[in-house]
C-alpha cells in the first residue's frame, strides 16, 4: 500500500514510489467525447457496491452525496435510489446536459474535483466513479477534505473488466490486444492503472478500506468501437490512430455474438475524512 504525503506524493514503500505518483494524474477533457454513446454504453457500478458505502457511510434520506465528475450520471443514478440529495459536480457541458436531461432530480453543476462550488463542510459523502486519474490529487484531496463534514466518507468507484466465459474472451482478448498496442504509451492509462493500488492513509482521512463486487451487463457487440471511443486514452490518440483502431475494432467484433454478456467488478476505495479530537 502507498501513503500519499501531505506534499500530493506517495511514500516509497512496497509497491507504491514517489516517482510512480508523479504519473498518477492525467487531466483530459471530455468535451472530445460523443456524449450520447457514453450515458448508453460506459459501464456502471454494482448495486450491492453503492449499498456497501451508503451503509458504512451512515447515509439516510436527505444526506447529501457529491458525485464528483459525474459525466452523464452512471454513479448518480444509482445513488438517487437510495432517497440521498445528490449533486453532480461535471465540468464537461456535453456530459452535463445530458445527466441534466436524464435525472431530473440530481442537482448537475459546472466545476471541477479541484474547484468543488460547495460551502465547507456540506457534504456528507463524496463518490467519484472511474475518474480520480484525471485530477490533480492533492488539490482533490484537499478540496474534498473541505467540503466533507467530520467523518464524511470519500468513495472512489472503479468500474472493471473481469475474466470472460472462455469463448467470449477468446475474442475480446484479440481486441483486447489490438487496444493494448496503440495505447501501451498512454499516460492516461499508465495514471488509471496506478490507482489499482491506491494510497493506504491520506492526510486528514482516516485509513483505506477497500472491497471489490462481481456484475454483468449486457451490450450489443456491433457497439463495442462506438464504446472504446468514448474511453479517454483512445479518444487521445491522434485522429488517424484514433480512426483505424476503431475500424478494427469494428471489423473483429463482428466475429462475435450479436449480444454480449460482459463479466465486469466494481472495485471500491473508502476512507473517511478524520473527526478532530476522535
């Protein structure tokens, strides 16, 4: 486990150096993105992992619950069913509008994980779904740490790929290696793959829980190049790497049954921000 020092670096111990930390923020903005293909096709996060938070969180009717980058709401509208008041923190105009359309009764609002538009202390939880790489953590941590009340919860959701029925892998995995090739150099791949391994005590947060919950979600294969376009390190790459991946990616999934059932897991990452005097 890593230790994320008051400075926004990581302690060089086990696994986790300071160097490796440096790498751990990506910014990209997802203006680039079709924001349509993301609300219907990025993946969403286990019912039993939103239960697990709201539950260790403490979180009742009327708790109020940042959905920090919210994009077009994958995490909020899974947190509105549990009757808290969410407010969807999104930068991206795009992403914005569509969440506005779609869930009504999430508050959405411009700003950013570094610029959160929150009075201290309001907030009884902070949730950020598969976008903590794109900040800037110690201006996030920092900021997020003033808007939790004493011993509000932090929650980072990572949506993951988990291993396929043997016939179906056979095939994304040639995908899967296509992908690999032309963003092995991503640095925005590098930055989310280090939070695998996220940091174990955070200043002004109490220690690291973690847990991890198995789903599946079904999609159609002839959409699998519409949903790799609306990930951040291929929508990076330069336009004519950019076009003939997805064409690819088009071609070999045509080869593969018309319906997809994708075998996924919703990691989670908790800490809760320190009671003074506790």
């Amino acid at each position: 486990m890593r230790e994320l020092l008051p400075n926004g670096r990581v302690a060089a111990s086990g696994k986790g150096t300071a160097a490796a930390y440096d790498a751990a923020t990506m910014p990209f903005s997802f203006e680039r993105v079709n924001a349509t293909d993301y609300d219907e096709l990025r993946p969403t996060y286990a019912p039993e992992a939103i239960r697990w938070v709201a539950d260790r969180a403490r979180l009742e009717s009327g708790s109020l619950v940042v959905d920090l980058a919210a994009g077009t709401g994958q995490l909020s509208r899974r947190l509105v069913r549990l009757g808290v008041r969410v407010v969807a923190v999104e930068p991206a105009a795009n992403m914005r509008a569509v969440l506005a359309a779609n869930l009504p009764d999430v508050t959405a609002v411009p700003g950013a994980a570094e610029a959160i538009p929150l009075g201290d202390g309001e907030a009884d939880a902070v949730a950020v779904g598969n976008a903590f790489h794109h900040f800037d953590a110690e201006a996030a941590f920092a900021e997020i740490r003033r808007v939790l009340r004493p011993g509000g919860a932090l929650a980072l959701f990572w949506a993951r790929t988990d291993r396929h029925a043997d016939g179906l892998h056979l095939g994304i995995g040639e995908i899967d290696e296509v992908v690999e090739r032309e963003r092995a150099s991503s640095p925005i791949l590098d930055a989310y793959r280090s939070w695998f391994e996220p940091p174990e005590r955070i200043e002004g947060f109490t220690a690291l829980e973690r847990r991890s919950f198995p789903t599946t979600r079904t999609m159609a294969s002839a959409r699998l190049a519409d949903l790799y376009a609306t990930s951040s390190d291929i929508a990076s790459l330069p336009e004519p790497r950019r076009i003939r991946l997805l064409e690819r990616i088009g071609e070999l999934a045509a080869d593969l049954p018309e319906t997809l059932e994708l075998a996924e897991r919703s990691d989670v990452q908790l800490w809760f921000r320190e009671v003074s005097g506790a």
